[in-house]
C-alpha cells in the first residue's frame, strides 16, 4: 500500500479489520481454492481521490474461468448444493445476510475506499441494499413452482403440468460504480433458483467481491457454489460469457460492452440478461413544488459522482418555471460537498479512474462548444485531482451530444418545452429507455403520461429509488431483461412442460 493511501485511512480512523483486509494479499476464489496475486500476475487497485495504490488484485485467466464453472457444474449437478431443499436454501442465504450485516460497517469502507464514493452512501446504500436484496430473495427459494394446466383443444384424457427448474451455471459480469450490490442482484436470485454462479467484478473495483468471497465459507455456503474470478474483461469477461458450459450470463455495464457480450453468448445459445446505459429524461411540469423538485432532480444526476446508469441526466422544463426551477437547482448543487469518500460530509467523490474524470470532462467541453449555457460547475481546474463539480446545461437542444450520449458523471443537460406531447416527444428522442422521472402535482395528467415513456421505470415526484421487490431494466438499448422483483426468478429458471395420456 502506497504512503499517501496509508495516511488516507489514518485520517479518517479506518477500521482494524479493513486495514488489515487491505493490507493482505488479495485472492481470487475458484472452486473452493484461494488463488493469489502469488499465483497469478497483479493488477494494481488504486484509491481515486489519492491517486495511490491500495493493493493488487490476481488477474485471472481462461482457465481459471474454466476451472470455476467445471466447479458450479459439479455442484449443480452431483455435489451438495445439488441436495439442497428450497427451505435449506432460504436458510442459508438468510445466514449469508446475516454475515453481511455483521460486516456491514468494514464493508462499506471497503467500498468507499475501492470506488472514491461517500462511505455514508456506501453503508445506507450499497450494503444495507445488498442485506435487504439477501433477504427478499431468500424468500422466494420455497415459493418457486409449476402449475397444473387443462389443455384447452386436446381430445382425450390429460395430466398436463409445468416444473421450473435452475437454468444451471449463471456467469455473472458486474460493473465498476455499484459494485457489491449489484453483484448481491446476481447472486441473490441465483442462489434463491438452486443455480450456481461464476462471478466476473470489475477489475477497477473488485475488493467487495474479494471480501464477501471470504464471508461465504462463514455462511456455509459449499465450496464450488460461487466462484470469483477477477481479472481484465477482454479476458475473463469474454472467456465467461462464451463458455460452453455457462448457461446463463447476466450483465450489467455499457450498451457497448453488452452488445460485445451478447454477441459472445449467441455461438452457445446461452441465456443473456443485459442491463445496459442510460439517457434517462425527467419532466418538471408548472405546477410541480420547485424547491422539492430541484433538489430531488439534482440527486438522481450527482448522486455516486453521476456514475448512475438510470441518472436522471436530461431534464425538461415548463418554459413558464424553466428559469425559477435553474435557480433552485443551482443553489442546490452549489450546496453539495465534492471530497475524498471517507470524508463524512462527502456527497460527490472522485470519478472512477483517470479515464472516466477525462470522459466526463470531454463531455463538459463537448456541452461548452455546442453552445449550451454554464448553470453552475464546468471544466475542473488544473489540480484538482479527478473530482467534477457538479455541472448543469441550460438552453441545450436535443440534437447536442450532451442530450443524447451517456456522459455517466455529475453532468445534467437542460431545456424547456411548451406542451406535453412536446415533453414525451422530446423524452423518447433517445436510443435509451432505462429509466424517467415526472414532476408534478395533477394525477390525472401524470396518468396519461406514464404509458407514453418508453421507459422501463417511470418515477413520479421522485427519482432514482431503488427496492428488491421492484424490477430494475430497460427499453430499447437499455438492455434485455430484468433484475430485482419476481421478474428476475424468470431469468434464471427453465420451465418444463409435461404431458401424460391418460386414455
């Protein structure tokens, strides 16, 4: 661990057992074995608003990727998670939240300290949702079943029923800003459905991966059961999702890099669920209350440093509030703190790596350039690390490319519109459909507006809220499938049918 990462955590009086996680050496987990950066080459984990090296992590391999599933097809098909009942299953992934909550405060450092974000959001958010996604899955391992069928134009006597059944092997490919909670949407509905899983983190943030590797065996759950690979996606990422022996894949990432692994998964046929980018348009009607609208607008766009697949990054208008709602908004941003994760009062932390800060500012000067007007924030100064204050457009026009391409940072574009079939014109004017929000006070109007978005979740008078029992995806190139909610348990499970004559 570099010195200026170790001062860092001493700053901010960082936990013994997060310390000493940090400080050992990292391993990957591949059917019930460790495998250490010893084994294998290292790649370094940087701490982003230091710019330091936390540690390393092992940089898997195709045949480690081989090794994991040959394990979860083992366990699947003869080992002890195959004997498994529903109950005992909802058993255990109650003790596996268990764990997690016992951890839940070591967690969330760890995450905070792997992806720059506020260690407050880390613990309320991303762990405390993780617990609560266990849970609500855990509950549904015993209530997965068929259903007794009377065939409608069969002539004769019939048994007819369906059986569902795990899918099998499920690769899971997660993303670097949520990373162990969206790694606990895969795992918690594998394990609820008697599936077993190959898991592929993000090679920039992996360490929540690593360390809940380590909480599973505390849990109970059988070696082979879940495996962990780490590594870079051109290699770990690409030999999972076209492995032969995964039946499964579910990913959650770019629409560029989705459609790369949903290429992948076609030579198999194996079964893809595709959670993709966003471009998500909010509409603040004339009658919405502003202050409370602003403030709940610019939180769906800067919250995680905008690193939001469903932000709320495109806002549209009344003309007859556009300029009273600005003002709002931009006495609203200015009062959200930009500081490194730990820091208690952070709202906004760093972006994640030298290569996303330069996106999100090539975006900043693409908005500058196409003519949009500077609300609040822009162009970082010169050494200030890689944190993006956050920045609203004003005056933009649909065809600029801040309006139509995911900037995934604390970037909101801005316009007016007149009437309401303008406002759903302009809100359907994308590739993306993940997400949408409205603003405003007149039920009736917001009822004729929902079936209009082409969206896969349509927030009113709020934004950005996530729960277990909701399904999370998208619209158009937002992706396929769903996650979270009953609907997920469709994705991985086959349904049999069975027909007996009786006659």
């Amino acid at each position: 661990m570099d010195t200026i990462v170790e001062n860092y955590l001493k700053r901010y009086s960082v936990s013994k057992s997060t310390h000493h996680f940090l400080n050992q050496d990292q391993r990957m987990l591949v059917g019930g074995q460790w495998v250490s950066v010893a084994e294998r080459d290292g790649h370094d984990v940087h701490e982003f608003s230091t710019g330091g090296v936390i540690t390393q992590i092992p940089r898997g391999t195709a045949q480690d990727v081989d090794l994991a599933v040959k394990a979860a097809r083992y366990q699947l098909e003869e080992g002890e998670w195959s004997q498994y009942t529903p109950l005992e299953r909802e058993r255990l992934i109650h003790r596996l939240a268990d764990v997690v909550e016992a951890h839940l405060e070591e967690l969330a450092e760890i995450e905070s300290i792997d992806t720059g974000k506020s260690v407050v959001f880390a613990r309320e958010v991303d762990v405390q949702g993780a617990i609560d996604t266990f849970r609500y899955f855990a509950g549904w391992a015993s209530k997965i079943h068929g259903r007794t069928v009377t065939p409608s134009s069969l002539s004769g006597e019939y048994l007819a029923y369906t059986t569902r059944e795990p899918i099998g092997v499920v690769g899971s490919i997660i993303p670097w800003n949520f990373p162990l909670q969206t790694l606990v949407w895969k795992l918690a509905a594998t394990l609820a459905t008697g599936c077993t899983s190959v898991i592929k983190p993000a090679e920039l943030t992996s360490l929540s991966a690593l360390r809940l590797a380590e909480l599973l065996a505390v849990a109970g759950i059988p070696e082979g059961v879940v495996n962990i690979v780490t590594g870079e996606g051109a290699t770990v990422g690409q030999a999972l999702a076209s492995h032969p022996g995964v039946d499964k894949v579910t990913f959650t990432g770019s629409t560029s890099v989705g459609k790369l692994v949903g290429a992948a998964t076609l030579d198999n046929m194996t079964r893809a669920t595709l959670e993709l980018g966003g471009k998500s348009p909010v509409l603040v009607m004339e009658d919405a209350n502003l202050k409370q609208a602003a403030e709940a607008v610019a939180n769906g766009v800067f919250f995680n440093s905008g690193q939001i697949c469903d932000a709320g990054s495109r806002a549209y208008i009344h003309k007859s509030v556009y300029r009273e709602f600005l003002d709002e908004l931009a006495a609203y941003a200015n009062t959200l703190n930009v500081a490194p994760g730990l820091d208690p009062e952070c709202y906004i932390g760093p972006q994640v790596g030298r290569a996303q800060y330069e996106r999100v500012v090539s975006y900043i000067r693409k908005g500058l350039e196409e003519g949009a007007e500077l609300v609040c924030g822009g162009v970082p100064k010169a050494g200030n690390g890689i944190f993006v204050e956050p920045t609203v457009f004003a005056n933009c026009t649909n065809d600029m490319i801040i309006m139509q391409e995911e900037i995934f940072g604390p970037v909101l574009a801005t316009a007016s519109f007149d009437t309401d079939e303008e406002a759903i014109t302009l809100a359907n004017d994308s590739i993306y459909g993940l997400s949408s929000a409205i603003y405003c006070n007149d039920l009736s109007r917001v009822h004729k507006l929902i079936p209009k978005i082409r969206a896969g979740t349509v927030s009113v008078n709020a934004q950005g809220l996530l729960d277990p029992a909701i399904p999370f995806g998208g619209y158009k190139q937002s992706g396929i499938g769903k996650d979270l909610g009953a609907e997920q348990l469709d994705y991985f499970l086959e349904t049999k049918s069975v027909l007996i004559a009786l006659s």
